[in-house]
C-alpha cells in the first residue's frame, strides 16, 4: 500500500486540515500518516484561537515517522511559523522527500492570517525548492507573486512568477472565481486549464481535501495532470454532496460514491 504523510494543523471539526486530508487519503485507498503543527480552536464558523507547536516536537514528529515509514508523498498544509517551516524543510531535505505537495496555507477565508510574514519569505527560499507542485488559491497566489490575482490573465502571471521560486509546477485553484471554477496548472511551458461548475455555497475544507487528493493520486502512480484532473473530480463530488451539519460552511462529503475506486476506473486522457 503506498503512504502518504500530511504536515499540517488539526481541526476539531473535522472539516479542514489533517482531519480532512486522513479522509481524502482512505477515499484514495492510500494509507494516510500525519504530522500536526498546530492545534486550533476552530468550528464551520472559522478559527478562534490557534496554538503552535514547539519546533522541537514537531521535528520528533518528523523523525519518528521517517524512522519507520518509506512514504511516497508528502502533502504540507499549516505551517504557522518562520521555526515550523525550517524544520520541515531541513527535515524533507534531509530525507531526499522527492514528491512533496505544497498547500501554502497563508489566510484563512475569515481573513485570518495563518503563517507570519518571515515564515513566507522562508516558505518561498527553502520550501517551495522542494516541491513537486504548489497549489496556492487566489489569495495566496497574490502573497507568494507580489500582484493582485483575480481573473485568469493575473493568474498566468502570477503561476510564472511563483514558478521561478522554485516549485517543479504550479497549480493556482480559481474556485473563487466569480463565473466558474477554474484550475490553472503550469510547468514552465504551457498552461492546462481543469475546469468544473461552480457549486453554491461556501465550504469548510476544500483547499485541503484537493491537495490531499492530489497526493493520494500522485502516491498511486498517477502522472501529474491525471493526478490533478481526478482530484478536481473528486472535489466537485465531494461538494455536491456536501451537507449542513454545523451553523457555518457546509462540510465535504468524503464518502461518496465516485472516491477514488471509482474514478480510477473512467478513462481519462491524463496519463
């Protein structure tokens, strides 16, 4: 069975971070593993109070894990410090990680800030390097590019400009687009667009859920745009069956039927 670690924060809802990213995994048929950074006090209403844990915990996660675990990919989520970012990335460095999904979780849809601003500069020296592909959302691609990003034109620029950071490809997610829910992926040559209908409605966990699913598809063998064209997929599921259980976003529904069993089974032009 392949393995897949996720880095990230813990959300007591269950709808974001490694709570979501352990559910997409098991959609995969993935064994999922998890490292926590951060501990949050967070509902579908968003995040009150977050607590950072030490380095030097968060790197014993690491090492125990890596001492007993050959894991084929490496999806990172919450990194909420300039000490939690040098960590991971010495650490994966250190390993030889080679597929690394980066998920630059930099603000939160409240607005909340997630990594200080000396953590993204870091991010942007150190980590981004090792990454196979990052997937910054609108947001976050304006932070990690220096430039507003809101339609599609700003979105090819800002995928090239993150590009020279390092990263092997980019994938910036326009589910806040206003008209449609467009993905734009880039490798350094062309740009492929992965588009879907726009669902209703605002969802707690959705950045997590694709990143997650793009490195369960990766871990399967997957090339890179079968990998991202399946987790869009999935994701569009996900949130058309969504349901109302708490009194703010509406949660992803991981169970459904089209997870990942299924969808290996369709043909697809992505090799």
């Amino acid at each position: 069975m392949k393995v897949v670690l996720s880095i990230a924060g813990s959300d007591p809802s269950g709808g974001a971070g490694i709570q979501a990213d352990l559910k997409t995994f098991s959609a995969f048929g993935v064994y999922g593993l998890s490292v926590i950074t951060s501990l949050t006090v967070q509902n579908t209403r968003g995040i009150q109070e977050i607590i950072d844990l030490p380095p030097a915990f968060l790197r014993q996660q690491l090492l125990t894990i890596y001492q007993d675990f050959t894991i084929d990919v490496v999806k990172i989520g919450m990194l909420r410090t300039k000490a939690a970012v040098e960590v991971v990335s010495r650490l994966l460095a250190a390993e030889h990680q080679k597929n690394i999904v980066l998920d630059p979780a930099l603000r939160a849809s409240t607005g909340k800030e997630l990594l200080e601003e000396q953590g993204v500069e870091l991010m942007k020296r150190k980590l981004m390097p090792l990454a196979r592909i990052v997937t910054p959302n609108l947001t976050e691609a304006s932070i990690l590019s220096g430039m507003e990003v809101r339609d599609l034109p700003s979105m090819k620029e800002a995928a090239r400009r993150i590009k020279k950071l390092g990263a092997k490809s980019v994938l910036i997610k326009g589910g806040h687009l206003q008209k449609s829910a467009t993905d734009l992926f880039y490798e350094g040559r062309d740009f492929t667009q992965f588009k879907a209908k726009k669902i209703k409605g605002e969802f707690h966990g959705t950045g997590c859920t694709f990143s997650s699913a793009i490195a369960a598809g990766l871990a399967k063998g997957w090339g890179m745009k079968k990998a991202l064209r399946e987790a869009k997929q999935y994701l569009t599921k996900a949130m058309e069956k969504g349901f109302d259980l708490g009194k703010g976003q509406r949660l992803l529904n991981h169970n459904i039927v089209g997870s990942s069993r299924i969808i290996v089974r369709k043909k697809s032009k992505y090799k």
